[in-house]
C-alpha cells in the first residue's frame, strides 16, 4: 500500500532505505546535521513539518513538527516545488541537475533555506550532496500525493546503440 507525501510514514521509508545503503553513504563522507523540512500547502491549510537527524552515516531522528526542535537550517517550500522534484527523482531514479536540491535553493526561488547561524546555513551545503542522496531514495518508494495520485512512472534507461 503506498504512503503519502508529505508524512512521517514518507521519511522513515527513506530512513530504512538508506540503511541498507551504508557504503553508499560512506563514500560521501560524516554526516552529521539536523535540519527541518517545511512543506507549505498548496493553497490554503497547514504546513507539514519534519524534522530529520543524521549522525555518520545514519538517519537517526525523524519527528514530525520543526517548534521547538534543534535544526541547524529548514529547507522550506510549497507543495508544487516538492512534488516536482520528487516526480523527477521518481521518473529518473535520482534528481536531474535542474531538479537538484543544491538547484532548488542556490537562488531560493522554488525552495529556500532557512537558518539562524550562518554555521546552519554552511552544513547544508556541506552535506548537500549527502542530503539529496537520501532525497533520491525516494525513488524506490511506493508514495502518492495527498490527492492520491502518484509520481510518474520510472522512464526505462537510454541504450546506446553503437553506429
């Protein structure tokens, strides 16, 4: 049965992928953040909000509501800006360059970073790639929308044929 986007249920699906995907992770070096993630409705309604921790190479901490909690930055945007990256990491198994997290907040247009020391704002550019790596699990997930649709289907690879 698929979860939902956004949801706990949607977070703690990534977090046992990437268990599974230790040496994956290992490559790209210590992680160690928390942040928050912001979902702002599409319309009107109420934000969803979570708030992840990793430590090494592992998602330690996922919680619902970013009040309160200790976040080193919150990567915040509506509904349509996530739901198109995360239909693009569906559709292509991992985020194209314009679909990219470091994209997607480089100029805070579709999402932006939010953060009360510059020290947060530096750790999600540091841990950027980390981030989106667990971001790109989604792929293997199967999620819909609150609306019940679901992200497009995965396009098959590209062969080369040799001339």
């Amino acid at each position: 049965m698929p979860i939902v986007f956004p949801s706990l249920a949607f977070f703690e699906a990534l977090q046992r992928e990437m268990r599974t995907e230790k040496d994956r992770f290992s490559r790209l070096g210590f992680f160690d953040t928390n942040f928050g993630i912001r979902v702002l409705p599409d319309g009107t309604g109420k934000s969803a909000e979570f708030v992840l921790g990793f430590d090494v190479f592992d998602c330690v901490r996922i919680a619902e509501g970013v009040d309160g909690a200790e976040t080193d930055f919150v990567i915040e945007g509506g509904f349509p800006a996530w739901r198109e990256m995360l239909d693009n990491i569906h559709e292509l198994g991992s985020a194209d360059t314009a679909h990219s997290l470091n994209t997607l907040t480089h100029f805070g247009e579709a999402l932006q970073v939010r953060y009360d020391d510059p020290d947060g704002h530096d750790k999600m550019y540091r841990f950027a790639e980390s981030i989106q790596e667990f971001l790109d699990l989604s792929a293997r997930i199967d999620f819909t929308y609150p609306d019940g649709s679901p992200p497009p289907a995965r396009r098959e690879k590209l062969r080369r044929i040799g001339t």
